[in-house]
C-alpha cells in the first residue's frame, strides 16, 4: 500500500508517519493531481490518497483504496469522479480551535481591548482614566446557531460558559445542556432578538443562500454575523449592503466566495469588497489553523490507514464501498 498526500497534505508526511503500525511508502504529490490525471498511472488499487479536493473533469480516477480527506467538507470533491470500489472518509478535530476563534472575536467585539491597549501611554493615562469608555461585554447576550454539529456543539458549550444564551436551528439534532435545538424553521423568529447568529452549517443545495437579505432584515441593528463555515450560505451582495448601510451591527467573516487554485495569485476572494467595511472583521479561512491541529488530523489519517492494512471498520466513514454517500460529515 502507498500512501499519497497530495497538495498542502504533503507537508504533513512527519505528523503522519510516526502513526502508522506499517512503515507505508508515504509520496507527496503537487496540487495538479488532485485535478487532473498525470499522475493516475502510480496510484494502485491498494493505495491511498490523502487530498482535500478531488475532482476529474472529463473521466473516472482510477481504482484504490481509500480517499482520505485532511479536513471535514466535502464540496470541493467530486464523488462522481471516484470508482464504486473507493472509500471516503474525512476527519474533524477542528471544533475546538474554531470555537475559540468565534468566542475571541465575540469577545473583542464587545470589549475591544486591542483599541484600549492601543490608545494607553503615561501621556494618555491621566485622562483616559477620567472618561473611561465603557466597553460591552458577551454575559446574558442571544447567540443563534445555524447547524448544531461538532462546531455548533463546541461553539454553544464555551459561549454557555460565558453566560451565554445559546439556540440552535438543526433539523438531525437534540437539545442538550449548552443550547436549546429547533427545527430550521425557526430560524426566521429566532433572527429578531438574536445578537449574534453564528454559520456553522454545511453547505448543500438546501442551505446555499440561506442567509439572504430578508434574513439579514429581520435581524437587528446591532447583530453580529459570524461564518465560520461556508461563505456562499450567505448571500454576498445581501450582507455587503446591509454592512455599507448599517442594518447590522457587523460581520466576523473567516471564509470565502473565491479561493486561489493551482498556480493562482491574483484571485479576489469576494465579489463585493467586504473587506473595505469598518465593521467586517475579515480574516483568511485561519479559525481551525492552530499549530496543534495537523497533529491531530494526521494522527486520526494514520488510524484510518491502520484500519484499512487490519481490515477494521474505518472512522469518518462517509461513502462506504458501493459509493452510497448517505453518511455525509457534520461540520
């Protein structure tokens, strides 16, 4: 059995070795193989691919084992592309950083300590002591979730430590002891009172434009939006109007209309300059990107292809043999 990271994967070739029971041929390959067939002929039946995209415009990949996704999403691999005969399988172990990255936003947002730190200096001092500007804070506010899985979870149970009031929309989840969970049909009238409402569904056909701009009306002036999941859930136009014209209060905003391919420099990562509006808090798809997170990943990659070497159920298991992908990852 080979091993193949493709793409940024193959930087991870030493998180991921000292993991395996089996010493694999571990082969890093550029971006290009993920789309195109140039280097179809390697892979084997018996191989893995680890890659985050995988797409074959006009053909069929060849047969092998097990296509490995680094990450959770599934939108940027073609299923149709993979042979009956391939598993797929992806891997979490981003909720927690992600959790994080919203409660420090949040956080800011209300308090904006960088702002007080920015302006203090023994000249400043004496006044600025005088007139204190009183800054927010997150304790008793309303916080909405779109999607209430392992993101939604960890958001709602560091959001509830603050004191927090967490509820949820999701369909395929329960109620538990951070967040109250009802249908999504209750979105509508969970918008009106919300101070934040937090993306972190998947995107699929259903929750594309989920976020138009009558959602974005109903909200009130002073909410925040938070995407942390998939930016095309929010209608773009919508929410750069409703930023330019104050109808929210702001918009934390991790991910992107448009993402630099193979070889791509020059590529706008929205239609609408968002990025130019004081009150969007833009930042580079970073959330998940701790130091410690390829550790975890690759080390749950490397139990799978153990698994696989043993003939063990696989984890993540997201399109069994027979290519059935029914069991599609939560975010």
């Amino acid at each position: 059995m080979k091993v193949f990271l493709v793409g940024e994967a193959a930087e991870h070739g030493d998180d991921l070795r000292p993991h395996l029971i089996v010493p694999h041929r571990i082969i890093g390959l550029p971006w290009a193989a993920a789309y195109s067939d140039v280097f179809d002929e390697d892979i084997a039946a018996d191989d893995v691919v680890v890659s985050l995209r995988f797409s074959r415009p006009g053909g069929t990949a060849p047969p092998f084992r097990l296509l490995q996704v680094p990450g959770a999403g599934l939108d940027q691999v073609d299923l149709t592309a993979l042979t009956p005969a391939t598993l797929v399988a992806n891997v979490f172990e981003h909720e927690a950083p992600i959790a994080e990255f919203v409660l420090g936003r949040l956080l800011e947002w209300e308090i904006r300590a960088a702002a007080l730190q920015e302006s203090f200096s023994p000249q400043t001092w004496p006044s600025l002591y005088r007139r204190r500007v009183p800054h927010g804070e997150i304790r008793g506010k309303s916080l909405v979730l779109i999607g209430y899985g392992r993101i939604g979870r960890a958001i709602a149970a560091r959001a509830n430590a603050f004191g927090v009031e967490v509820t949820a929309v999701d369909d395929n989840a329960e109620s538990d002891a951070s967040a109250q969970v009802v249908p999504t049909d209750g979105l509508a009238r969970l918008q009106q009172r919300a101070d934040y409402v937090v993306v972190a569904c998947p995107l699929t056909p259903a929750t594309e434009g989920l976020v138009d701009a009558a959602a974005l009306a109903r909200m009130p002036s002073h909410a925040v939006l938070v995407n942390v999941s998939r930016a095309p859930i929010v209608d773009q136009q919508a929410l750069y109007e409703a930023l330019r014209d104050n109808e929210i209060g702001g918009a934390i905003l991790d991910v992107w209309y448009r993402y630099p391919g193979v070889g791509e420099q020059d590529v706008a990562p929205a239609d609408a300059p968002l990025w130019e509006l004081p009150n969007a808090w833009c930042t580079p798809h970073s959330s998940a990107w701790t130091r410690q997170l390829p550790h975890r990943r690759y080390a749950v990659i490397a139990d799978n292809i153990n698994r696989l070497a043993t003939g063990e159920p696989l984890r993540n298991l997201v399109r069994p043999i027979g290519g059935d992908s029914s069991r599609r990852s939560q975010s």
